[in-house]
C-alpha cells in the first residue's frame, strides 16, 4: 500500500509499471480507480485525511493496493 498527496504522481508510478486503466468507480463521496497489468490488480482510491505526520495540514490522499486476481 503506498500514499500520494497528488493524483498525477500515483497515475504516472502506475504508468511507470506498465499498468492500463480499467474502470472508475464514483460513489458518493467515494472515488477510485481500477488499473490492471496482467493478473496483477491495482485500486487507486481517495481518503481526506492528514497529508503527513508531522502536521496538522488535511487534504485528499490517494492510496494505491494492489493485489493478485
């Protein structure tokens, strides 16, 4: 699991890994994306939570799991 602070950052690591988009998914306030390379998965998703941990500033976080299919 890694953490960006901005979206272009985590969509070009996963172009850096070869991984093609797949679906997005908008919920609410949930947002998340879908990536895949091969069998290899990866959700990129939005939580509003502390930007590091050694301050107090808030902001958009997106997290990056991956897993096997």
């Amino acid at each position: 699991m890694q953490t960006f602070t901005c979206e272009t950052q985590a969509v070009e690591y996963l172009n850096k890994l070869n991984f093609s988009f797949v679906e997005e998914i908008s919920h609410k306030e949930t947002r998340a994306k879908i990536y895949r390379k091969g069998r290899l998965r990866a959700l990129l998703k939005t939580e509003f939570g502390f930007l590091n941990k050694h301050s107090m500033d808030m902001g958009t976080l997106y997290i990056l799991d991956t897993w096997q299919y």
